[in-house]
C-alpha cells in the first residue's frame, strides 16, 4: 500500500470513528442518593443506598458476566448465603465458553459492531447482582488479554484478527514482548496497546474504537448504582501512568454527562505498596477516588500488614477507601500465591487493617467461593455485624506482649475493641479508656461460632488468651 493509500486509510477509518463514538450521554438520568460512594462520616468506606457497607466477597471466576444458565444465580445466592456482598468482574474474553464484545464477519471481527450476546451477558450480571445488593468491581481492560502469544493472536483488538485497521493503521505489535518478573519488577516491552492515549502515542484509531468499547460499557453500567470501576487489571511498572489517569477522567466526564459521579482506581502490579508506581495512585486523590491494594497480597504475615499499614497512614491527610479485589494464596495454585493459610490470614489483616474491602481470588491462585472462603466470609461478617466497624481503626499499639504475626487488633478505644489471632496466641489488651466493664466475646473462626460471653472488670489491660490454636477472633465492648 502506497503512501497515498494509506492516507485515504486513515482519513476513511477517521469518518468511521467520528460516526460511532457518542458525543455524550444522556444528561436526563438522574444521580441515585444511593450510589456507592465514600462513606461521608469516614471516606475509609463505602456507603451504599445511603448506609456505611463493608465488602467481602469471593468468587470462582474473575469474569463471571460470561457465565451462563443457573450457574451464575447459583454463584451469587452461595456469595449471599454467608454474607459476601461484592465481586470482582474483568471485561475479558480469554476462557472457553467466553464471547468477545464485537461481532464476527467471516474469520475476522468487526469493531464497529457488537456482539449482543456478550452484552447481554452483561446486563444479565448487573441485574443479579443489583437484586442481591452485590456490588460489582468492574475491571476495563485486562493486560493478560494481550501479553500472551496465543491469546494476543486471536483477539479482535490485533490487526490480524479485525476488519477496521492494519498494523500500519496502528503502532500494535505483531508478536507482543511477554513480560517477566525479576525481584518483583515486571520487565519486558510494553504492549502498545496500553499506550494509545494522546499523552503517550496518540494512537487515534486504536483509541478511538477503546473509547467505544468504553462508552458501551458505561451505557449499560451507569444505569445501576453498585458499580465501582477500576482501569486496568495489573498494569505493570513499564508502563506510563498515563494511560490510567486518561480513562480515569475519560469516565468522570461521562459520568457527568449523564449527571453521576463514578468512583475510579487503578490497580498496579508492584507487590510492595511503598514501590513508586503507586504514587501514581496515592498522590492522585483527583484522579483516583479508591485504592486499590490486591497486589500486597503477595506478601505474607507481618509484612503483609506493615506494607498495609503504610498505604493506610499515607491516605491519612485525605483517606480513601482500600480495596483488596483478589487475595492470593491457596494450596492448589503457585507458590508466590502462597498457601490456604495465607489467603485467610490476609482476609482477616485487609479488614483488621482498615480496609474497605476483602475478597478471595479465584482458583487455583486463589480460594475462590470454595468452602474455606465461605468460613472465613462467614466469620468476618458475624464479627463486623456485632460490633460499628466504621468508627474503628487499627490499633495494634494497644496490644502488649505480642509476638510478629501473633495478633492484629481493630479498636475505637473505649467503646470497642476486636483482636485477630491467626492461629491462636496470647497478649494483652489497653483498655484503659473504657469507662465499664466489657464483655468479652470469643469467635471460632473456623466453625463460624460464638463462644458463651464473660464479663471482665475494666481494669486498665486485659489478658487474651485464645481457647484454642487456629484463627479465633475476640470482640470487647460495654
């Protein structure tokens, strides 16, 4: 192709794109009093339907939008059944079974028109989750879509695989660069695909059918109010902040548009949460309206909460919500995700540690909604229902005599305190500002049972010794 040809290319695709990307949404829906938002007496949390809510959840797949039949009510009603109240949903095409968002023309896809079977899939999942008040963490873009060869190969956003542009219409690779891990940094070349936005390689005919795909997401998705929306699953430390912050206000001003506000994050590789691509996160309050923390689930005990810890104390001038969309660890998967053990003990230190939301990956990196998840779920939702967890924050300072990894503990001093022992253990507690006597309340954590109540003296420290090994949790209140 000449470069006369090529030209008329671009200037035809151009024509096309201005004709299928919206100018705006409709203005005339009106903002829910009761969307998700930070909680307004402490921006730590959420609120929903105008009350403070505390996610858990757990799922069997990341993108459960693409199941079908009974399966998905039966997933939801399960989550429900032991108190899980919020799902992770990448937008991704990659397992069998799985459609992709555009329609098929002969071996190829077109981008400028939709698959509705996939959008219905959607819709579907919006709508079951919305009855069960199950809110939904939808994931844009999900890089594992593009860096693998074989994936990369068949999917619709490569030229090869589409009928609207060819590698020379775009800066897309061929063959992408996997990428490797060395001490916890991702290395490898980045996937031009992650760097279509006019700050980064103005990739205008790429992005301009990403805005579409993006636009029909929000379409469908703006229409409910238990939606969260995060940029990218995993963007690694190669890549330019940019391409996050230009979604960010890419959906803020769509939102507007149709009189809403959205809450937005980006979730970041690096698994040490001090690492400096965060700052990309933490320092952008305007951009970003949530944390979100998933990788830190990498590491283990102690330092597992330290690393929480400094985000948790960093948000402290403007806090925001944490989120743990996915906890690694189970018996089954990789040995970075570490083991059964692990995955649960991070549940308890993500909410411990103050944070929004704690929920179980899928397997085999994770714990999914498989029967030790529902335990845990379980548990953490009788323990927070007995007690205000949003008035709380960690307080291990009040903890004495405590060894590393022995005891975490969650307090608003005074008024209530819990204490989360992940496998037994004994310390002491400062409850020096209680003004009563406290009863005590043990929790078998792993029978998901309350052991009969005793009433205590307030007499400055108070001994904790768990009844037994294993993860027990205590609370203490008037």
């Amino acid at each position: 192709m000449n470069s006369e040809s090529k030209k008329n290319r671009r200037a035809a695709i151009a024509v096309v794109l201005a004709a299928l990307v919206p100018c705006g949404f409709n203005a005339a829906l009106a903002d829910s009093a009761g969307r998700i938002r930070p909680y307004t007496a402490n921006p730590r949390y959420w609120q929903y339907a105008g009350a403070p809510i505390l996610l858990l959840g757990g799922s069997d797949d990341d993108n459960l939008f693409q199941w079908t039949g009974q399966a998905l009510t039966e997933q939801l009603d399960l989550l429900v059944s032991v108190g899980g109240n919020c799902i992770r949903n990448t937008m991704s095409s990659r397992d069998e079974g799985n459609v992709f968002p555009f329609a098929r023309v002969g071996d190829s896809y077109d981008l400028a028109r939709w698959n509705e079977t996939y959008w219905d899939r959607l819709e579907n999942l919006l709508r079951q989750t919305h009855q069960r008040r199950i809110v939904v963490q939808i994931e844009l873009f999900d890089m594992h879509d593009m860096l693998q060869p074989d994936l990369w190969a068949a999917n619709p956003w490569n030229p090869a695989s589409n009928v609207n542009y060819t590698f020379a219409d775009t800066r897309l690779p061929k063959q992408p660069s996997r990428t490797s891990y060395r001490g916890g940094e991702s290395v490898g070349r980045p996937h031009e695909f992650f760097h279509s936005v006019p700050e980064i390689n103005n990739d205008a005919i790429l992005l301009g059918f990403q805005r579409r795909f993006v636009d029909r997401v929000l379409e469908q998705t703006l229409r409910y109010d238990h939606v969260l929306y995060c940029i990218s699953n995993e963007i690694h430390t190669e890549y330019s902040p940019e391409w996050g912050w230009y979604w960010a206000a890419h959906l803020r001003q769509r939102a507007a548009e149709a009189g809403k506000q959205v809450e937005v994050t980006e979730m970041y590789w690096a698994p040490e949460l001090t690492h400096r691509v965060h700052r990309d996160s933490l320092d952008r309050p305007d951009v970003y309206s949530y944390f979100e923390a998933s990788q830190n689930s990498v590491q283990r005990g102690q330092a597992n909460w330290d690393n929480l810890q400094f985000v948790y104390e960093y948000l402290s001038e403007r806090p925001r919500p944490i989120h743990h969309t996915k906890i690694y660890g189970a018996d089954t998967g990789p040995a970075f995700a570490g083991s059964d053990r692990d995955a649960t003990e991070r549940f308890w230190r993500n909410i411990f540690g103050g944070s929004a939301s704690s929920r179980f990956h899928r397997p085999p990196t994770g714990l999914g909604l498989g029967e030790e998840a529902r335990r845990h779920i379980k548990s953490m939702r009788m323990l927070t229902d007995a007690m205000h967890v949003f008035t709380c924050r960690p307080h291990n300072d009040l903890l004495g005599e405590r060894a590393e990894n022995e005891a975490y503990c969650l307090a608003e001093p005074g008024k209530q305190y819990a204490v989360y022992f992940p496998d037994g253990g004994d310390v002491k507690l400062n409850v020096s500002l209680a003004k009563r006597p406290l009863q005590v309340r043990w929790l078998d954590i792993a029978r998901n049972d309350w052991q009969e109540s005793q009433t205590v003296a307030r007499d400055g420290t108070i001994e904790l010794k768990t009844p037994a090994k294993g993860h027990w949790a205590v609370l203490l209140a008037p």
